[in-house]
C-alpha cells in the first residue's frame, strides 16, 4: 500500500470518528497524522520496520500501530470495523455543500436518512423544512448539491433523462439532413433506469449529419466517431448514442436498436422458422430484402400484431402478438383522476384548494387526498382533530362544485404489528384508506410480510402504497414476499399502488403483470407534495403500460360517479362505515 493511500485512509478515519460522534480530538488525531505523512521526508516503509514511526510529529504509538498494520498487511481491521459501522451512503453524503457530520446524524437519527438517494427523496416530499438547523433554504440548497454529485452517475432516472433526450430528438427532426429521427433502447421501452441515450435517424448524409451533431453545444467530448454511429459525452453527464441509416434500413434499425435483447433474439427465431433472416438493415428471403415501410409492416410480415416498445421484454408479447391477445394499453387521455395527494396540513407545499385548482385545470374530475397519518411525525402526520377540520373544508369546497369532487383519504402508516395508525372509529370517517410501510424497513422478509397481510386484511384499507419500499437507485425494496401479498390483494379485493413518483416506480411493472393475471386493480399514485408531481403522469402511463395495465385495471380512469359507487362499495364491509 503506498504512502498516498494510507493517506486517503487516516483522513477518512476522520471523518468516520466525526460522523459517529466520537471526541473531535480523536478525530483531528488522524488528520494530523495524514498531514505529517505528507511531508515525510524518510521512507514511510523504512521506519515502520525500524519501529521508528512513533518518533514522527503527530504519530503516537497507538496510530503507528495502524499505520505499520496498514504498511505491512495493506488492511487495517480498525477502519474496517468503523466503516462497516456507519451507513456507506453518509460519506458521500459530505459531498454535498452545507452538510456536515452533525446534520448527517441529525438526518439519520430523525428520518433513518442513509444514502444520497433517499436524501434526495426526502428533499421532495419536504422532510427537511421543519427539521431544526435546515429550513427550507438549506433544503433547495441540498437538493443543488445532490444534483452535483449525482452528474457521472452510471445509471439515471428515466426521467431525469427523457427531457434532455426528447430535446435533442426534437432538434434534429427540425435537420434538412434527418428524413426521421426517434428514441431507441431502454427509454424507448420505458425502462425505470437508463445507462444513455439511443437516438436512431435516417438521413442520406451521414457524414454530414455526424458533423453537425458532434458540433451542437450540449456536446462535452466526442467518445468514437464513424460513418453510421457517433458516440458522446454531454454535459449533462450523461453518453449520447446515434446511429445513422438509410430510410429503407430504418423500420428494421428502429426495431433492432429498441431491443430489448430477449425479444430480438426471440423474433430473429421466429423469422427464422419461416425461413426468413432478420437483423438492423433487413428482412431477407435469400438475398431479397422484404420491404418494409414501417414497423408495423415489419411485424405483420412476421404474422404479428404491431407490439408496443414498452412490451417488448420477451414475456408473452409475440404469443399475444400471434393470437391477436395482445392488451389495449392504457393512454394518459383514459385518466379521469388521482389518488395520493398530500397538502400543507402533512408535508405537502400547496394548499387543499391550490391543489383542487390545479387538478381542475389540468383536466382532472376528482383527486383523492391523502395526508399522513400521526405516526409519521417527520411528515406533519395528522391529529384527528386535524382530520375533523379537514374534512369540514372538504365538504365546504364539494358543495360549492358538483362537477369534481374530492375524495376524504389518508395515509396511514402500517405500525410494525401490522395494524394501521388510527382507531377504528376514526379509519371509518375516510372515503378511502391507504396502507403504507414508512418504517423498520429491516424486518426479516416473513414478518415484513405478516405485517403487509396483515394490514391488507384489515377491512378499511383500500390502497397498499409504495408495496415494495424501494427507492430507485438508492435503496432497495425491504424483504417481501411480494407474490404472498399479490394473492392476500386479490383475496381481499385491495387496490395495489403503482407509486408513479419517479424515485419510486413501485409496484415494479414486473409485478403489475402479475397483479394483473390475479384481477387486481391498480391505481397511478402521483404521491404529490406538490403541483409539479402533476406532471409524473406521462411516466406512470408508460410504466403501467410496460406492465401490460389496460383502463378497466386501474381506477383512475373511472369517471367521477363511478369512483364515488367504487370507493361506496368497498367501505359497505367496513365496521361502523
């Protein structure tokens, strides 16, 4: 282990001892130490094996014990053991401008706050702006910071890419040079996470076309550059992908470089039998290319339905391609409502009439609030006292409007026993009930799922949130037996939240395939803490379509009257409803 990485060692030592609480002159003793290697003019190496390191300014004997462990093993257990102590998330966390080890800890101790990601996620829902020493300023501040460090990051959101990439697919349909352009590769499928961006055009000038776009302002560094592909850098971070063909190759190009691997191997089989030969630039009998103008002829030259993008996962769409089975998907113009709406009385910024507004004017006919319950302390959760005056508004704001209407909901949390967080005489007050975990998210995977039954079996449950717990890229779904708790929803007739925030994409579309087969319902749960998260529904359509979701699976595309009959009808069986 060279001197530079010992080093790096001790001054992260030093931030370890800081982020546990440790005596700060423990801590500065290793900083000390790091800066008196530097400027070590003997051979570290040398005077370890002398026994002559303790002679060294800021070096006791206890840090020339480590020292000399790290010298002669290349591991120190005692930095290893402290690491492991502390979550692996905090110390990126100092990355971020204002954060130190004392508001590190002030997040951990208050929210269970681990990783960068769930920070970010707690910046959103407004966590940080009744926290005391952080405000809403130093939460704007955090969230900058978070931004930052998140640049290079291998994966990102989908839709922390899908505006950038829409841009530049924009700005090259407005090209003399491009005869069509569109999106290829994961984000095309609709994919929750994406490496980089896939853009596929047709041009006759390739060459041309390369140049120009290798010289646009957003571009950082050319990665590789040849006739029919050039690889970038953006500044955003982020690797940018074109491909260049001729028009006659692009419904094949387009088909090829949309993927996803398993279902181009498995059409290249299908062609295959019918003695055909498929790849980028063709479908062939022989030598002769099958002319096709465009995917969809692609597909019925090949004895299929047109399959959507976001299906094409190899996971029954070219069967149900074949049979003429495949589903009408669902579309963001099927949508009628939403559910999963928090104010200003929990965490939310707007107001309950601000958000009322707002969904009138985007089109909507009803909303379901659903503010936290008293459990969730580090989100404002309501009193009943807070839910009385509550629903007095409420009925005061559907008097005065007949043609949209606000359904009386909340989040309660699901206690570790499994029981929600009212009594219930005050659970019978709602129109609607949803269940979610928010905390011990380290439960082993049976009593997790005890408890998750157990909350779906309660009879004024209407709505399981965020099933699985995760957040994308930052912290993975707590144990579950997700199929156990798919087939208690079905038994009991509970809805199954798609979470459509874009940290979230919960329930996976994996499992919205196999809710569905069940005959569950699901809803598009924006989660809104504020108008902005309006604007998640294009990317939950597009999740819930990737999860094979048609309008009658999911009640947001019941109309106003049918949502009240539905929410009615599940509350019939709740005691004292």
């Amino acid at each position: 282990m060279t001197t530079n990485e010992i080093i790096k060692i001790l001054e992260e030592i030093s931030l370890l001892l800081e982020l546990k609480g440790e005596n700060p002159f423990k801590a500065r003793s290793y900083l000390v130490a790091a800066r008196s290697l530097e400027t070590l003019e003997e051979d570290l190496p040398d005077l370890v094996r002398e026994n002559r390191l303790d002679s060294v300014r800021g070096i006791g004997e206890a840090l020339s014990k480590k020292i000399g462990e790290l010298v002669l093993t290349g591991r120190l257990a005692y930095y290893e053991n402290l690491k492991a102590s502390i979550p692996p998330g905090h110390l990126e966390m100092l990355k971020i401008p204002g954060l130190g080890p004392k508001k590190i800890n002030a997040l951990y101790d208050r929210l269970g706050i681990e990783t960068v990601g769930e920070l970010e996620y707690a910046c959103h829902e407004n966590h940080l702006t009744e926290l005391p020493g952080f405000g809403r300023k130093t939460q704007d501040k955090i969230l900058d910071g978070i931004k930052q460090i998140l640049r290079y990051r291998e994966r990102r959101l989908y839709a922390e890419v899908i505006g950038e990439a829409e841009g530049l697919l924009n700005l090259l349909k407005g090209w003399k040079d491009v005869m069509e352009v569109r999106l290829g590769g994961s984000l095309r499928r609709g994919y929750e996470t994406v490496k980089d961006i896939d853009l596929l055009a047709a041009t006759r000038d390739p060459g041309s076309l390369g140049d120009s776009f290798a010289a646009l302002p957003v571009v950082e560094s050319i990665i590789a550059k040849g006739e029919t592909k050039i690889s970038v850098a953006l500044e955003s971070g982020i690797n940018c992908d074109l491909r260049l063909v001729t028009p006659e190759e692009f419904p094949y190009a387009l088909h090829h470089f949309t993927g996803s691997r398993e279902h181009n191997t498995a059409m290249r089989g299908r062609a295959k039998h019918r003695g055909l030969k498929m790849n980028e630039y063709g479908l062939f009998r022989d030598d002769q290319n099958i002319l096709c103008r465009n995917e969809e002829e692609l597909f019925q030259a090949l004895g299929l339905a047109y399959i959507p993008p976001e299906l094409r996962e190899n996971m029954g769409e070219i069967e149900a391609a074949e049979k003429g089975t495949l589903p009408r998907l669902i579309e963001e113009r099927d949508i009628r409502g939403l559910f999963h709406v928090h104010t200003q009385a929990s965490d939310g910024a707007d107001s309950l009439e601000t958000l009322a507004h707002h969904a009138r004017e985007k089109g909507f006919f009803y909303i379901g609030i659903s503010d936290h319950s008293r459990s969730a302390f580090y989100a404002g959760g309501l009193s009943v006292e807070a839910i009385r005056v509550q629903h007095a508004r409420i009925d005061e704001l559907n008097a005065r409007d007949s043609s949209f209407r606000i359904f009386k909901g909340i989040e309660s949390d699901i206690l570790p026993d499994g029981r929600l967080d009212y009594d219930d005489e005050v659970l019978a007050r709602f129109d609607f009930v949803i269940a979610a975990v928010h905390s011990q998210f380290g439960m082993s995977e049976a009593d997790m799922t005890r408890r998750v039954v157990a909350a779906l079996s309660n009879p004024f449950t209407t709505i399981l949130a965020h099933p699985t717990g995760r957040l994308l890229l930052a912290r993975e779904a707590y144990r579950l037996n997700i199929q156990e708790v798919i087939d208690v929803a079905a038994e009991e007739g509970k809805v199954l939240e798609l979470n459509i925030n874009p940290q979230r994409l919960d329930l996976d579309w994996r499992n919205c395939i196999l809710a569905k087969r069940k005959g569950i319902k699901i809803v598009l749960g924006p989660d809104i803490h504020n108008r902005e998260a309006f604007d998640y529904l294009p990317l939950g359509v597009k999740i819930a379509r990737k999860g094979w979701i048609e309008p009658d699976d999911c009640i947001n595309t019941l109309s106003r009257e049918e949502a009240v009959r539905f929410l009615e009808q599940r509350r019939i069986r709740c005691p004292g409803a």
